[in-house]
C-alpha cells in the first residue's frame, strides 16, 4: 500500500468536485459543475450499455407514505430511514429503497404473461439515517444515487434477464480495470428473523443464483448472512487502491416483496400470477463509487472521464483570437475544453493545469498560429509536439471512444 496516497476528499476540494457543507448537512455532499460532469458520464454509460435491452425510464417522488413500507417489510427489516410528517399527521418516509415505489407502477394496471419482461430503470436518491460517526466524504452518505433498475419477469426467464445484467456488470468494470471478484450472499438459516419468506423458495431463489454464478469468470465465494432480506445476491466486489472491499455491482432475486404488494399478472392459463423481481444496480452508489474513483486515480482521470480534458493556453493576448477558433473546434467535437486567459505567466498556466489533472494543454503561440497546429504537453510533463487541429481532436475522440 502506498502511504502518500491522498484521500478523496482532500482531492475533491483541490479538484473542485464536491463540497460537504455544515449547513447542509453531514452526509449530504454537494456536486459542482466538475464533479457533476463525472456523474453524468458514468450514468451515460451506463445507459450506453443497457440501451439493447429495451429498459423503461420511470421517475418516482423521493418519499412515500411509511403504510408502503411496512407493507414491502423494509420498516420492520431495514430501520435505518427518515420520517416525515405532513401538516395533519400523515407519516411519510423519506424512500431507503426504490422497489416499493416501481411496484406501485408496475400494478397500476393489468398485466399478461406476454408482457413480461418489463424492467424500469432510473437514477435516484435514497436516504438512509446514518449515525455521524460513520460518515465519510464519498464513501458514507445520508444521500446516495442509484442506478436502480428492476425487472419483473416469469420463473423461465429469470437466467436469460440476469445473463443480461451480469454482461453489463463486466462491460462496466472492464473500463476501469478493477478487479472483481464475486459473493454469493444467501441467508443465514441460524438468523431466520433477518428474513421474510418461506425456506423452500429462499432455496429455489439460491438455486438459482448458483446457477446463474456458473456464467461468473471471476473469484467466487460463498457469503452466508449476507443476503438481502428479500432475497439472495450476487455481490460484485471490488478492492480499491487501499485494499479496502466495497461491495458495488448487485443481482437480486425477490420473490417475496412482489407477493407482498399484490403484484400480479395473467398467466397462460389464465390464473394470476406474482412476477419474480431481479433488483440490480450496476455502478451501486454513484457517490461512493466516484470517491472510490478519486482515490484510484488521485485525480487524474482518464480521459473519457476527466471533467475537462483539454485546456488551452495562449502564450499571449494576440493569440486569444485563435485560441478560442481552437476551442470552438474541440467544443463542436464533444470534447470538453477551457482557455486560461489569465493575466498569468505561459509556465504558472501550465502548473495550474498539471495541477488540476486536466490530460491535454495545448500552448498557443505565433508559430501554432501562423501553421495553423497546437503544441501539446500532457499532464504528466510530457512533449508531444505539434499537430494539426483536426488530428489532435481525432487522438482524443478516439481515447474517449475506446475509454482509454
């Protein structure tokens, strides 16, 4: 382990990704315009990667009424969340978990057999009461976003709906080079309380992971106690740069929490029927997995995910024109781009953006300008020489296409 590692949230400040405020709160970070970047980059991602299985955008409120959850057994099983009381004693909860409200959407109206799979993704804040103590930048929050996504399917395609998460999993972690390694958190027969459900279908619930686990090239483990109370999981693992292991990516099986609700559908024969539910989240909490990020790269990110990727720096006021020609150039291609136009010396620009991370700064002077070129130095220090506009942009399209 390296022992001059920074933490995520000295870099976060220097970086200017996010802000933890005392009037807002502990556990409540705030994303600035750079750190939102990178949020919206892993979503787009995400949605990159699962566009081919026809998943359905829904928005839900961000609290319900506390009757719904302990209707789905999370008040009882899962007591970390907010209460809210409206002005004449309505008691609401500030949502811990998502599935609830998707439910609701699911029984709004009658279902067939024909119709299934339907699976509805979104991006959205849950709220859990964590004790102070235990917050931590990133890592710990009150407030986390997940890239939440469930599928209501039949028995028979409970495999063919997961091998489809799981490839999306892989996609994913592949581009940041983590290793993963994979649990299979199933209930702890000692501790039945934990859970809701029958033993014989929490046992045809694991059957099944196990199954689906067969399809899984990483280390595997078995995890007992680690399930959900509604289910068993595959849990993906990774460790970060401090060795530490954050459980990120998940594939759940619920039976339960559907039957609960009264979710139901026609089957062939014409008798209704409960789906199964495979709750899945890819990325987990967007929060801790950026500050995760942060400390793995201390900053520097790739290029496809820095927050500006391109700086330029005009040697003086004369070749502002240009530089903002150049600019506008890179900005039409999608690359993300600043000019320091400071009354700043040429080598104080150039520490400030190697100092920023920033990949790419382009130096502008009369020779670039006269031959119509860039001089490009990376953020490591290193001299690329110069080169056309267009076949510079090209380099860095490229980088950010194949997440390099």
């Amino acid at each position: 382990m390296n022992n001059n590692l920074k933490d995520h949230r000295q870099i976060g400040q220097e970086l200017d990704l996010f802000v933890v405020s005392e009037r807002v709160g502990g556990g409540l970070p705030l994303f600035t315009p750079k750190g939102t970047i990178i949020r919206k980059v892993i979503h787009d991602f995400i949605e990159q990667l699962q566009k081919e299985f026809g998943y359905s955008d829904v928005w839900i409120p961000h609290l319900a009424k506390a009757e719904l959850y302990k209707l789905s057994g999370h008040l009882e099983k899962y007591p970390e969340y907010f209460k809210v009381k409206s002005s004449i004693g309505d008691e609401f909860v500030l949502k811990p978990m998502d599935c609830p409200h998707h439910m609701e959407i699911f029984r709004a109206k009658p279902r067939s057999y024909k119709d299934l799979p339907i699976a509805y993704n979104e991006f959205t804040t849950n709220y859990r009461d964590e004790q102070s103590g235990e917050l931590n930048g990133l890592l710990r929050v009150r407030a986390l976003t997940i890239d939440d996504c469930h599928i209501f399917c039949r028995e028979d395609q409970i495999l063919e709906e997961a091998r489809k998460v799981y490839k999306t999993i892989v996609s994913f972690y592949k581009a940041f080079n983590f290793e993963i390694s994979v649990r299979l958190s199933f209930k702890d027969p000692k501790n039945k309380e934990k859970y809701i459900g029958l033993d014989k279908t929490w046992e045809k619930a694991e059957n099944a992971i196990r199954e689906l686990a067969k399809d899984v090239e990483f280390e595997k483990r078995d995890g007992i106690g680690e399930a959900a109370f509604y289910g068993p999981k595959l849990d993906f693992m990774i460790k970060d740069v401090l060795e530490r292991e954050w459980q990120l990516a998940t594939i759940q099986l619920d039976y339960f929490i559907p039957e609960r609700l009264g979710v139901e559908y026609v089957d062939s024969d014409g008798s209704k029927k409960t789906p199964v539910v495979i709750h899945r989240a890819i990325a987990g909490s967007i929060e801790r997995f950026i500050g995760i990020l942060i400390e793995q790269y201390q900053g520097a990110f790739l290029t496809w995910l820095s927050p500006v990727q391109v700086i330029i720096v005009p040697i003086s006021d004369r070749n502002l024109k240009y530089a903002r020609n150049v600019f506008d150039q890179l900005l039409t291609s999608k690359i993300r781009v600043e000019i320091d136009s400071r009354a700043e010396t040429m080598q104080s620009k150039i520490r400030d953006a190697t100092l920023q991370k920033i990949p790419y700064i382009l130096i502008i002077g009369g020779r670039e300008e006269k031959e119509g070129k860039v001089a490009i130095r990376t953020r490591e220090g290193k001299d690329l020489g110069t080169q056309k506009i267009d076949e510079f942009i090209a380099k860095v399209k490229s980088e950010i296409e194949s997440k390099i």
